[in-house]
C-alpha cells in the first residue's frame, strides 16, 4: 500500500489515504493467456492513478 494526499474538490480540505498498487500487462493481454503472460518483462506496476 501506498500513501497518497487527495484534495477534496468541494471542501479543498487535503487528506492522506492508502492506495493500492496494481499490475498492467504490457504487451500480451492477461485475457489472452498464454506462454509469459506474467512474467515480470510484461508486467508494470501501477497506482489505481496510473502512475
């Protein structure tokens, strides 16, 4: 988990939460399957933000 400070538009008050981290297959789709679908080469690590 990750720690990240938000700002809510409405109030403009800033709060910290936790945000998880995500894995994106790069370039063979994990709905594809397959031979090294999950090897780390095709995998990036990503925050819900797509950072």
């Amino acid at each position: 988990m990750l720690k990240a400070k938000v700002r809510d538009n409405k109030t403009g008050k800033t709060k910290e939460v936790e945000v998880s981290m995500e894995l994106h297959h790069r370039d063979t789709p994990q709905r594809e399957g397959g031979e090294g679908v999950h090897d780390t080469i095709n995998l990036d690590m990503l925050t819900p933000m797509g950072t």
